[in-house]
C-alpha cells in the first residue's frame, strides 16, 4: 500500500527473457530454445503491431512524454523466466474527490487489456475477458484492503470474503492463455491475479499520493515515537508521512502504500492525553498507526519499489483463498499492533509514558527501546523499563499509585547498565 514520491515513473524496461540456469553449455542452448518459443507464443503477434495505434491490445513499449503518464514494470519472482509485466498509468497532476474515482475505473480499463495479451491469452478471447473482468477488478482492487476497520478483525480469520466471481473469472483467463506458457506458470491462478489486480493496486497509490500532496503529510509525533520505537526501533522516520481525515473508502480506517499512510482518523490522534490508561481514543490510533508502520517495512523488504511489494501482497491475498484476514502480510500487521500492549493498555506500563511526558524524560532518557517492561524477582512492585540514554523505574504501592525515576546512562535492553552488575 503506497506514495508518489517512492512511485517509480518512466521505469520503462526493455524486454528480455532470460534463459533459466542450467548446467553446462547444452542445457543453456536447450533452455534458450524454449524460452524463445515461449516468447514468441507470448507476444501472440503483438509485437509485429507495437506502432499500430488503432490496435488497443498493444501496449506501445516507448517511455510517454506526458508527465501526467507513468510507466511501471513488475515481475514475479515465483517465475523468473518470464518477462515483466509494463504498463502504463495516466493520471493529471491534480486531482479532486468527485475524479480520482473515474481516473482509477479508467486506468483499469486502458491496462487490462494489454495485460491480458502480455499474459498470453488467445487474441480472440480478449475483448469478451476485458468486458466481463472489468468490474471484476476494480471490486477485487477494493477488497484486498478489508472490508471492516482493522482495530476489529474477526475471532475467525479462516473467514473468506464472498469472491467466487473473481476467481471464475481468473481461473478463466488461465485456461485462455497459450498451452506452452501455461504449462510452465508456477502457480498459475494467483499469478493471473496478481498480473491483472497490480495495475489496479499501483493506480490506487499513485492516485492517492496525487489527491494528498506529500507536503500535506505530517511526520510521527514523540507520543506516537514512544511506541514506534519500541516495537520498530524507528526514531522519529522522517520518511513516513501520515495524511489524516484522508478520503478513502468509509468502510476501511486506513491504507499504506510506500512510506505514506492514509487514515480516516483524525489528527487529533496523534497526542496522548493523561492519563493514557483512559486515553482509548489514542489507544486505538497508535494501534492502527502501528499496523500501518507494518506495512511500511514490508514495503521496505522489497527495495522501497511498490510494484513489488504489491506483487507479493496481491500474491498472499489470492493463496490465502482471496482473503485479507488470510494474507500473510494482514497477519503479521495484526500481530505488530498488539505487541506494545504492555506500554499502551496496562495500568503499570501506561504509568511510563505519563511520567515520561509529566517530567520531559524526553529529553534525557530519549525513547523506550524495549516493547514491554521488566519485573523485579527481588522487589515486588518495581518495575523498568529501559530507553535509549538510560533507564525509568516505577515504585508501585498495592493500591497502583507508583512513584517514577530516571537513570541517565547506557543501558541494554534489559534494563541493565552496561558494564554494570544488575542488582535484580
């Protein structure tokens, strides 16, 4: 999920179909043979008609001139013998609400075709495909994000969202694609989908990053760094921006594509109020914020390109029988949003941040670097917790009145100084 200033324009590659590693000069010949006669099935002619624009189906290879038109490349690692998929996206400088709808359903509709035949499906079958996928991609585009917000997902994620169509449809065009390539896809209908949803998937962040300029984005606060930095050890990125109240779909809190994130909430989010124990409002936030940040760093594993990112996200979607719950990356943003808890949500560990706020710890012991804090087996009712230049204590009276300290100093991320005996 994704931004315009991380979103590859005029990526434009030339087309090659490597031969796949062989042993020995023979095997190399051989493998080159065959993938030369699969290029030819999959160009199914298209290339003979590259500079006849009346023909809609061929995708012309040239870098546009049109700033408003950004070309993309993506290819599937689970078949490397296969050439990327190119295509290109137009969308204006500017965008409005009531327009960004249409230059998305519009996009879908100038790539899809292109990437049917790229895909190599038989010519004939192609404009009867692109009028009854369609709407089946623009729906799929808009329910690999969720369909309910993310601070409530269901006690059941073996839930699988209704999507018989699309997967019909997708299982479709693998059976109209050319034998020989075909025979060779690893994965087959998930990799159908996925060629046929990224367009879709880019369009989104690049619309999205035009409908909200970068400069409109805010960086993290030190509220929200407190948690940040203790799950991701990110202090204060200032590549992550957060758009609030952005316009996306009123039945999703928020979306992530590249280092920007678009949420619904609002920006009054971004501070904790004291106590944080009764702060649910910021509670919640920091929750989704920290959700989203997953889905930065996925993005990140994927040399910060989100055509790739998307690849693999569209990919986990599909082999978790199309659903987001399911989806590897959804499960691994669930888990991270639920790992601070400690520092969030209990009635000891919210007692830190409210201290580190009441007395400019900030400052001093800089930001927790550890996801929970840690219990004395010698002192009942000491608590530490440990930070970046030193250390926070809390005394706590039986009653949950606790009295807080700071040690200045380096310390690991057990709350013991280092070169230091621990007297715990």
């Amino acid at each position: 999920m994704m931004h315009l200033g991380l979103l590859p324009s005029a990526l434009l590659l030339t087309w090659a179909l490597p031969f796949a590693h062989a042993d020995g000069l023979n095997q190399k010949l051989e493998s080159a043979t065959t993938n030369r006669s699969l290029a030819s099935t999959f160009n199914n002619s298209c290339s003979r008609q590259i500079e006849d624009k009346s023909n809609p189906l061929c995708l012309d290879p040239k870098p546009p001139r049109d700033p408003s038109v950004h070309s993309y490349t993506v290819s599937d690692p689970d078949n490397p013998w296969m050439r990327p998929f190119s295509f290109h996206l137009t969308v204006p400088r500017t965008l409005t609400a009531a327009t960004w709808a249409k230059i998305q359903i519009a996009n879908i509709r100038s790539t899809l075709p292109s990437i049917l035949r790229q895909l190599g499906v038989d010519p004939t079958q192609v404009a009867d495909l692109v009028s009854e996928g369609l709407p089946l991609v623009v729906a799929a585009n808009d329910a690999i994000h969720g369909k309910r917000s993310i601070l409530s997902p269901p006690s059941n994620l073996a839930r699988r969202e209704p999507t018989s169509n699309i997967r019909s449809w997708v299982r479709k065009v693998g059976s109209s694609i050319a034998r020989p390539v075909r025979e060779r896809v690893h994965d087959l209908e998930c990799f159908v989908f996925s060629a046929v949803i990224i367009p879709a998937y880019v369009s989104s962040a690049l619309t999205l990053s035009v409908l909200h300029p970068a400069a409109n984005g805010e960086e993290t606060t030190a509220d929200q760094d407190f948690f940040i930095n203790a799950l991701y050890g990110l202090s204060h990125d200032r590549a992550v921006r957060v758009h609030y109240s952005a316009r996306i779909p009123d039945d999703i809190a928020a979306v992530t594509y590249g280092n920007r994130i678009y949420t619904s909430a609002h920006r009054s989010s971004k501070l904790a109020r004291r106590p944080l124990l009764r702060d649910r409002f910021f509670q919640q936030s920091t929750k989704l914020l920290l959700h989203e940040l997953a889905h930065v760093m996925q993005f990140r594993a994927f040399d910060h390109s989100i055509p790739a990112s998307g690849w693999a996200y569209l990919k986990g979607y599909c082999n978790a029988g199309y659903s987001y719950f399911r989806n590897p990356y959804e499960i691994e943003a669930y888990e991270k949003q639920e790992q601070v808890n400690e520092l969030l949500e209990d009635r000891i560990g919210t007692q830190f941040m409210d201290l580190w706020k009441t007395n400019f710890w900030a400052t001093t012991l800089g930001l927790p670097i550890r996801r929970d804090y840690i219990r004395s087996p010698n002192r009942p009712g000491q608590f530490a917790l440990p930070f970046q230049n030193g250390r926070a204590t809390l005394d706590c009276k039986p009653n949950g009145e606790c009295a807080g300290t700071a040690e200045v100093g380096l310390v690991d991320d057990s709350g013991v100084e280092r070169g230091a005996t621990s007297t715990e």
